[in-house]
C-alpha cells in the first residue's frame, strides 16, 4: 500500500459537473481529491479486505440475531422500547439489505481493524462506485497511471443486481433530507442503479413524505409508497412523528430495520464480547462497563449514534485528547482501544470496504489532516497493481 | 479484474433524464366479464374466473379513495363510485369508484410482466380503461399494448392528511452546528 503523487485529469471538475457529482469541492476545499492516489497488491485487497469484510459481515448477522433475542442488549443500544418487535420482524421476515460501509483502519500490512460500520446512512457511494471508475479508465487512457490497473471496485454491477433480485413490486421511492447536495447526490446515484435494473423510481424529500387517513405513507402525487429508500438514519426515523406510524404503513423500508443495530457503535463491544481475540477487531465495551478501564495504549471514545466523526473523543498516552465538536452522545457511548489511523505524508488514511447485499464488491478511501475522519475528509482513488 | 465492466450513467448526467427508451410495451387483455374473457382465443374460464377474483381482490387495495361520495363521483360520474369496506383513522367512510373492467396478462403469448388488476373509468374521459394510479390502457376489450409501467401493479392514489412528519430529528442536530451530510 502505497500513496502516489500523480497528475489531475485537467478536466475532471467540468466532468463532476456534468455528470452531476456537484459536491466535489466543499467549504471551498477539494473533497474528490486526484492529486494522488493509492496503490494496493492484489493479495492486500483479496486477502486484507476482501475476505475479512465478508467474515466481519457473517460476525454482525450472529450479534444481530443475538441482539434482537435480548432485552438487555436491546436497552444497551438504545433502542425505543416501542420499535423492538417491529425491528424483530423485519429481520424474522428477512427483508433484504442494500448496502454498507465497513471503515476500517489499514496499512498494508497486518490484520485490517474494523472502526465502525456505517450499516444504515452510508455517503460517499457515487464517488466510489463511478467517479472512481472513471477516473481509473481516463487515467489509464491518458497515461496518467500505466496501463494494466485495476481497482477493487465492482459497486455499480452488484447494486444494479442487487436492485434486481430485490423483487420490488411497483415503485421505489428514494427520498434524503433538504439541505444536503451530498445527500440527494448519493440517493441520485441509487436511483440510477435501480432504474438500471428495471425498476419504476421516484425522489423525493424525507419531509415532503405525507400520511393518509389510513396510516399509509403517501409522495407528493397522493401516491402510496409501498417500498421506501431511506437516507436518513434510523434512530432518527424512530424519533419523528412519522416513524411511530412506519410499522403499520405497509412500508418496506431499505435499509430494513434491523440494521439499525449494526449501525449503532455498540455494535463493536458487542462484537468484541462474542468474537474476543478476532484479528479484524478492536477490544471495545460499553462505556459504563468496568472492563472499559483496563484498555491500554489510549482508547477512542464513541457515541452510540453519531455522524461524521461527531462527539467522538480520542485519548492518547503521552499526547492530548482530541475532540470533534457535534450535537451527539445522549443515547451512551463506547469505548474502543485506540488503533490509529496509518499517516500518508501527513494524511491519516481511512478504508471504506463496501458492501453490497452482503457481498463485498469495492473500495473507497478517505483521507483527514487529523487522527479523527470528519466532515472534512477528502475521497482519493485507489488501484490494484502488483 | 475486481472492477466493474462497464459504467453507464444515464440518469446522473443532465442531458439524458428518463430511461423512457428501455421500457419494453407488454400485451395486455382487458375484459368487462369473465364470459367476455372465456370466448376469448387462448384464453379458458378457468384463468379468466381466477384473474377475475384476483382483480376484484386488489380493487379494494388500489382503487382511488375519497373521503366524501361527491369528490368521488366528480371524478367518476354520479352513481359510479361504492362504499370501501376501509375506514379512515376518525372512523368516517371511504368512497371508490366501481371496478368496470380488468386487465390481465395476453395468454396468447406467455409472458407474465402483467400485473392482474381491476380497471377504472373517469368522468373526463369515459372511453378508455384506466389503471387505479390513472393510466390510460385502452378503449376497447380484447388485446393491446401498454408501456411496461402500466402493466406494472399500480400505486394506490390516495388523500395525504399531513405532511413534514419526518425531519424533525435532522432540524435538531442541524441547528446545532454546520452539516454537510445527514448520513456520513
């Protein structure tokens, strides 16, 4: 694993634009970033990434099932008490799950280390499915990087499949919240893979989404919604008006319900106390657990449920504390021991591995100026090339 | 290769917004009765009884619904709307307009792309069968073409109460400080 300083396709912006990738540049600063890119032997991907992600996955199901059986689990999390059967039956009933991001912390050499896992919300799809895609075929093209790369990144091909074997009847409506280009970007690019797959789509705003007399969610034609793309979490989903009449609106909800426990970070003690020692995991408890004590080295601690890096704290032997500010941490928080991002000339380096109906199919990388991924984080390409 | 074989992004780039193109037209039957049906070519009583009964089932479930008999019978023509067995939350009655038809897959040829369903009638344009979420299929019985999308089962027109039930819990972290994505 390696980071290269290369050259930017000179157009690459007129290009975002058009193809309506238009938050490329945030609060004035790159966030698709070309300047350099990294680079992977094959063996990395297949046997540091790949695989691990489907091994971290198959654990996750077990603390999903484990979870779903136990009262005690479920208050930990923080789950409403009044959602648990609901949760409960969409996982009994199996409805099928999109997408997922596992950031991981890698560099090059030894067991990946799982961070989190962005189950629910996940960003920076579209940059990693396509814009990636294309900057890896131009790049070739205009000898930019040698000829012969490739790059862990077959997202498009398993959404649109996906997408296929979702058997939705009639339409899919794909809504995100007001204010975010970032957001109804990546819901753009969803829709895109799920109308190349043949189905009927329609976007529209989360707080445009209305209700009937009969307690069904309706669009903004008056239409019923029979199978909803959500890009807004689930917590959130759970605490709005409209989300404690979700269970009975007939809604088929993407992603189901019960990836709400996956996305929250008590996945990690969780996972911790049923896979202790798994070299792809982090010692990490409950925050009022007193095992959370004993962690040596330094430890990060997280909110059960929080965004973008949000109220996360780090503290580290010997140097300060690090905090990133943010509206989160009601619900508890976790601990996790601190296992520190690589540094790339400067850049602390975060893997994003995703995961499309379970099935890990590609690659995204994310580069901050601190140890703490936020808001401010830059996406870089990737290739694979021994 | 670990990449994608091909990309194509219709729908992201602003000069090609629909995918219209690929939606394949489907052969549908249309009948008023089951006895129309039978006397159909390839067509048997047995699956024209059975697409009847399965048609007449989702009526209840798609037909558009009214909280008062005139609006519907303003869109419907007097005397052309019934009582559904639903009820609103408040406990008022719901109003639908009759089922005066059903469309059911060609038999003829096999495909199965074709959502069984009941056929409506509007006031504004009483000559054709239309779908419960309005779209036109045809003006006559026996066979035709329709797009794709109105073969499709049909979404269910309804009255929306309220909206802006849902972003609450996004304003209140908003609020308290500069988001760039409520996903992340």
């Amino acid at each position: 694993m390696q980071r290269i300083t290369i050259e930017e396709r000179d157009d690459w912006k007129t290009q975002a634009d058009e193809l309506g990738f238009n938050f490329h540049t945030l609060y004035g600063a790159a966030y698709w970033d070309e300047t350099a890119c990294y680079r992977f032997g094959l063996q990395q991907i297949e046997n540091d990434i790949e695989d691990p992600s489907e091994e971290i996955e198959k654990m996750c199901f077990e603390v999903v099932a484990r979870a779903l059986d136990s009262e005690e689990i479920m208050g930990k999390l923080a789950i409403p008490e009044g959602f648990w059967d609901y949760i409960r039956s969409s996982w009994m009933n199996q409805e099928k799950n999109l997408y997922g991001r596992l950031d991981l912390s890698y560099d090059g050499n030894g067991p990946a280390k799982l961070l989190e896992y962005n189950a629910d919300t996940p960003t920076s799809l579209y940059e990693s499915a396509a814009f990636q895609w294309v900057w890896l075929e131009q790049a070739m093209k205009r000898e930019i990087i040698p000829p012969g790369c490739d790059q862990f990144n077959s997202i498009h091909e398993t959404m649109v499949e996906a997408f296929r074997n979702f058997g939705i009847p009639g339409k899919l409506h794909l809504a995100s919240c007001k204010g975010s280009d970032e957001d109804a970007g990546t819901v753009h690019y969803i829709e895109e893979c799920a109308a190349q797959a043949g189905l009927e789509t329609a976007f529209l705003f989360m707080e445009d989404i209305g209700i009937d007399a009969a307690g069904r969610l309706t669009d903004t034609d008056d239409l019923t919604i029979s199978t909803l793309f959500k890009l807004y979490p689930w917590e959130w989903v759970m605490a709005d008006e409209f989300g404690r009449a979700l269970p009975k609106s007939g809604v088929t909800v993407i992603e189901p319900a019960w990836r709400a426990i996956l996305s929250n970070k008590g996945l990690l003690p969780l996972l911790w106390e049923m896979f202790e020692g798994h070299p792809n995991l982090l010692p990490a408890y409950f925050a009022d657990d007193p095992r959370a004590a004993d962690l040596q080295g330094g430890y990060v601690r997280k909110p059960l449920l929080s965004r973008e890096g949000g109220n996360v704290e780090m503290v580290r032997p010997g140097e300060e504390t690090l905090m990133v500010e943010g509206p989160y941490g009601e619900e508890g928080f976790i601990v996790q021991a601190l296992h520190p991002l690589p540094v790339f000339e400067g850049n602390h380096t975060v893997i994003g591995s995703w995961l499309v109906a379970s099935k890990p199919c590609g690659m995204g990388i994310r580069e901050d100026n601190s140890p703490i991924t936020k808001d401010s984080s830059r996406f870089l390409p990737h290739v694979i090339l021994d | 290769m670990k990449r994608s074989r091909t990309l194509t992004l219709a729908l992201m780039s602003a000069t090609a917004l629909t995918l219209a193109a690929c939606d394949n037209p489907e052969e549908v039957a249309v009948f008023e009765t089951v006895e129309q049906c039978a006397t159909q070519d390839g067509f048997n009583l047995q699956a024209c009884e059975a697409n009847m009964k399965q048609a007449q089932a989702e009526h209840v479930r798609v037909a558009p619904k009214y909280t008062s008999a005139a609006d519907c019978e303003a869109d419907f023509g007097a005397e052309q709307c019934e009582t559904s067995p639903q009820r609103t939350t408040s406990g008022g009655s719901v109003f639908m307009p009759l089922m005066m038809g059903y469309m059911m897959g060609n038999m003829m040829s096999g495909r199965s792309g074709v959502a069984t369903q009941p056929l409506y009638r509007s006031r504004d344009d009483a000559k054709n069968f239309r779908t419960g979420d309005n779209q036109k299929v045809s003006g006559k019985t026996g066979i035709s073409k329709v797009s794709g999308q109105t073969a499709r089962a049909p979404s269910t027109k309804t009255s929306t109460i309220k909206r802006g039930g849902f972003g609450s819990a996004a304003r209140a972290r908003a609020s308290m400080g500069k988001f760039r994505s409520f996903g992340g």
